[in-house]
C-alpha cells in the first residue's frame, strides 16, 4: 500500500464514516466474527470514491478493518478467504489488493491468499486481475504462473506497468511468450501493446526468433503493414532508452 493512503483516508472521511469505522476497529479487536457484517457496510458507510495511487476510500477502509483481525496464521487465511468468497466484486476486490499487508503484519499467513490470486486470474473481470497482481502476487506466484498472469494482462489491455514486480520477474521465457504474442498481433494484422516492448528488449533476440520480422514481406497489406509499424515501435522504444539517447 502506498503509505500515503492512510493520511489521505483519514482526511477524505466525512465526521460521521471516521467514527463509524474507528468503532468498527474496535468491535472487529473484540470478535473478529464481526468483520463479516462490518467488511460489506464500507461502502455505504465511508464512501466508495476514488482515494490515491488507485485505490478507492472504500478500499483503504476495508484495509483498515482487516489489518484489525487479532487473528493468524490459518485462522486468518481462514476469515479472508470466507470474506472474498462471500463479498461482492468491490470487497474481493479489497481483500485481493489486502493480501501483501496481511502477509506484512503476520508472516504465518504465507501464501494462504495464494488460492484467491489463482482464481481471480481464471476469471475474466480485469479490475479483480489487476488487484490480484500486485506484490503478494509477485512474491508467491511460481515461475510459470508469474508468466501466465502477465500475458492474460496483456491480452486483457491491463498496462504492464500495473503488475508488481516485472522489473525483477521478467524472465526470457516470458520475453519469448510476448514475442510470440506479437507475431500473432501482427498476423492479425493488429498493432502490439507498446508496453511488451520493454521485456523484449532486456531479452536480445527473442523478437528475431518469434519470426515476426519476416511478416514485413507479406502478401497481405495488413500483416504487412503491421509489421512495419512493430518493428518501428520496437526500434523507436530501444532508441529512447538507449545511454547515447538518454536525457
């Protein structure tokens, strides 16, 4: 969580939602069965505007009532678990972009979210994708479900710069499955997500060998075409990044 939205929380809440919630606080430290009633009244309760860095006043409130569970380990995974598959989209939402802070507050609770991550990546609701691809997904997904979540992403037009952890996780298997992603684009004669480009580029000959170049001697204007302006992107994106180009 970006350590601003808790300020920007507090200073959002209208007199009557900070009380509700700081006595929702209380009664969730007290009997943490409470949350189950509480977790679904955020909304109507403290406002559902957008917040910071993403994240809705709804969200950062729901955070705050889970990171108040006197619970772990287990039981913890236990309650959250029951919460996402209980709530509607908004609180799965909440609890999906929760799970690295409960994992911060309490190391027991691991990767008991990981189930929720990999279910949410079935689905096909890019809101609920984009929440579950966050830092717990980056530190619990394995190799290749790490790759599988990135290209869903961006088949689903989820920018890339929204899914923790890439800079680190980016591997060349990854780099040769976007390459080929590309190729098919072109095929279909569509244009490439300009955000593939920087995975390619750590990754030298991938883009060559997915065989996307040779698209430019096609016979079809369209695949032609879009081979063209690929390779264009790829070279104006390794030119602007380059250390002669740099500013």
């Amino acid at each position: 969580m970006d350590p601003r939205i808790p300020t920007a929380l507090d200073q959002r809440l209208t007199a009557d939602a900070a009380a509700w919630l700081t006595d929702a606080v209380a009664r969730i430290g007290q009997d943490p069965a409470a949350v189950r009633g509480l977790f679904p009244a955020v909304g109507r309760r403290c406002g559902r505007d957008p917040l910071i860095a993403g994240w809705t006043v709804a969200d950062a409130a729901r955070a705050r009532l889970l990171t108040a569970l006197p619970l772990a380990g287990a039981a913890l995974g236990e309650e959250i678990t029951a919460l996402h598959r209980y709530g509607d989209p908004a609180e799965q939402r909440a609890v999906l972009l929760c799970l690295a802070l409960l994992e911060d507050a309490d190391a027991s609770f691991a990767d008991r979210g990981l189930p929720l991550v990999r279910a949410t990546l079935r689905g096909n609701d890019t809101d609920l994708i984009e929440a579950a691809l966050g830092p717990y997904a980056a530190r619990h997904l394995d190799a290749e479900g790490y790759r599988q979540a990135v290209l869903k992403s961006v088949f689903c037009g989820i920018p890339l710069a929204r899914i923790a952890g890439l800079t680190d996780r980016a591997d060349r298997e990854l780099a040769r499955m976007l390459a080929d992603f590309a190729h098919e684009r072109v095929a279909a004669g569509r244009d490439v997500p300009a955000d593939v480009w920087p995975v390619l580029r750590a990754h030298p000959g991938t883009l060559e060998a997915s065989g996307l170049s040779a698209e430019t001697g096609s016979a079809s204007p369209g695949r032609r075409d879009a081979a063209v302006r690929a390779l264009a992107a790829f070279s104006a994106a390794a030119v602007s990044t380059s250390p002669e180009t740099a500013p």
